[in-house]
C-alpha cells in the first residue's frame, strides 16, 4: 500500500477510472493530487478519472454511503464527467 506510485499506474490503465472522494482537508491537498493525477491520464490520452464526492462523510464511504457506493462501481464504465 505505501509502495503504490498512483503516478505510474493510473496514466496507463486503458480503463476508465472512478474515484470516491470523502470529505477533505482544510488545503483540499486530496482533490488537488487527484486533479494532478486526472490530468496526467488526460495527457496520456486516456479519459480523465470520473470523480464522485461524498463532502461531509468520513474515510469510511462503504459504512456511511454503502448504496452510492455500490451504485458508483456498477456505474464504473460511464464516461468521464471529469472534476477532481
């Protein structure tokens, strides 16, 4: 888990992405290292990384939003609406 380098992998999936955002820090340094990561797939030619916030909920999404969660990932192969 600590060895992931998402700036490696995640420009050369050939798949579209999604990412559950919970609430974030006062410097909204997670939203800002997603967008950088979105981006870098968008300058890769791939589609940007489809971004669904949760803003008020914790790390935890399954636990406190198990129905959007389960509704994002059957959702996973619609395109991009970008964010981040």
């Amino acid at each position: 888990m600590f060895e992931y380098e998402p700036s490696a992998v995640l420009p050369v999936v050939d798949a579209p992405v999604t990412a559950l955002i919970a609430s974030d820090d006062e410097t909204r340094a997670r939203a800002r290292a997603l967008a950088a990561e979105s981006a870098a797939r968008e300058a890769s030619g791939r589609s940007a990384i489809r971004v669904i916030r949760f803003e008020h909920d914790g790390h935890n999404l399954m636990r406190y939003r198990p129905t959007e969660v389960t509704a994002a990932i059957l959702s996973a192969d619609r395109p991009s609406t970008g964010g981040g």
